[in-house]
C-alpha cells in the first residue's frame, strides 16, 4: 500500500506504536524507517541525517533494527551463536569482541548462550526462535528498533514474554521502538504515544489515553476494537 502526506516526528527513546488496520500501510512505513524503502516525495531523516543519501544508507541497518513479521523464518546458520553472530561479524569485529556481543544480546532477550548457543535455531519454540532472530538485530547496537507485528502467531504466554522483552529493552537500554502492531491492547499496555493509521496516512496521533478516550467510534469504524 503507497504512504500518501504521512508526516510524523519520534523523539530519541521513545516508545511509540503504530496501528492500523491490515493494508493501511504500516509495514511500508517501517521499512522507510531503514531505507528498504525510499520515499518518492518528501524526506525520511533518521537521526538527522537522510536516508536517500547513499553514504547513510550503507550505514542506516546499524542504526535501525528493522524486525520483520515472522522474524524466525530469516533464521538460516546452523546454530545459534553463528546466526546471532552474523551482524557483529560484518562489522569486523574480533572473534572476542563478537562472543561478547551475541552473550550480550542472548541476555537481552533472556536467553543463555551457554545453554542454547550451540544448538540449531530450528529446535527451538517459535518464541524462542523470534527472540533469537531479535538478538541478531540487537547484537549490532542499534538505536532504533521498529518490530513490524512481532506478536503475530505467539501463544499468550509467548506474547506476555515478547511484551515483557520490548518494555525491558526500552527502560533499560534505552532503545528508542516503533511497534507496529494491529492489537489496541497491546499498544495501550505499552506505548507513550500512538499513530493510527488509515489507507496510507495517519489518521490519529497522540498520547495513547487522549487516541482510545477521544476516537472510539472512529476506530471502530475502521475495524480497531478499543483496549479493553
């Protein structure tokens, strides 16, 4: 779906989420966020600088960790600790300095590279699996996360678990999220401010008790139940 007059501002360690219903354009958003995708009008700036220049492009996937829907099914090295490896040793980092990264990052989405690292990604639960390709993302430092539904076929648990992570992530690491998700409860439970998106432009912003008190009906119209 084509973005049409989208304007929006996120501030350095944020915790925003975008919601929408499906084909409103919130997955060719986050991928303007990383420069995947450009914008044929106007400008796309991340921290301050413009994604179309080629010199940051090269640079933008460290920057921004862009988590696709089903992140799991990008998982391809044999084990654990060589798929979460795979950015750090890009960057030409030591053997040391990239054990370091990836026990970090392992840590960071709760798991433990002594137990797991030596395993195939592929013997995991599918929650497991989504945290490991999330620790991939993380091992290289971004300052950005955009997770593009990363809730999406999880059982309860699982979700609370993938809820529980990104709130962590946020406080402790300060990492600035984009959480694009179509479930209002999960944006409500977590966000400082919310996007709502219709047919390729955003419709409502603001905090998220101003958006659900303001615009039920609105949002129901647009096939968005209301947070519980």
């Amino acid at each position: 779906s084509a973005l049409v007059n989208v304007s929006l501002e996120i501030k350095k360690g944020e915790f925003i989420s975008i919601v929408g219903a499906s084909g409103s354009g919130k997955s060719t958003l986050a991928k303007h966020c990383n420069g995947i995708l450009f914008p044929t009008e106007g400008k796309v700036i991340i921290n301050g600088k413009d994604t179309q220049a080629r010199k940051v492009r090269i640079d933008l996937w460290q920057e921004v960790g862009l988590v696709l829907q089903h992140p799991e099914q990008q998982l391809f090295e044999a084990t654990v600790y060589e798929d979460v490896a795979f950015g750090p040793n890009n960057l030409n980092m030591s053997p040391r300095e990239v054990e370091i990264c990836v026990a970090r990052a392992l840590e960071w989405v709760g798991l433990d590279l002594r137990q797991i690292g030596q395993m195939s990604p592929f013997a995991l639960s599918g929650g497991e699996k989504r945290r490991v390709a999330i620790a991939g993302i993380l091992a290289i430092y971004p300052s950005i996360l955009v997770l593009d539904e990363p809730l999406a076929g999880l059982d309860p648990l699982g979700r609370k678990k993938m809820l529980e992570l990104l709130v962590n992530l946020h406080k402790h690491r300060e990492i600035t999220i984009i959480l694009i998700t179509h479930n209002m409860d999960d944006a409500a439970k977590v966000s400082d401010r919310v996007f709502v998106m219709e047919q390729g432009g955003i419709k409502f912003q603001g905090e998220v008790g101003e958006i659900f008190s303001s615009f039920p009906g609105d949002l129901e119209k647009m096939g968005l139940e209301v947070p519980f």
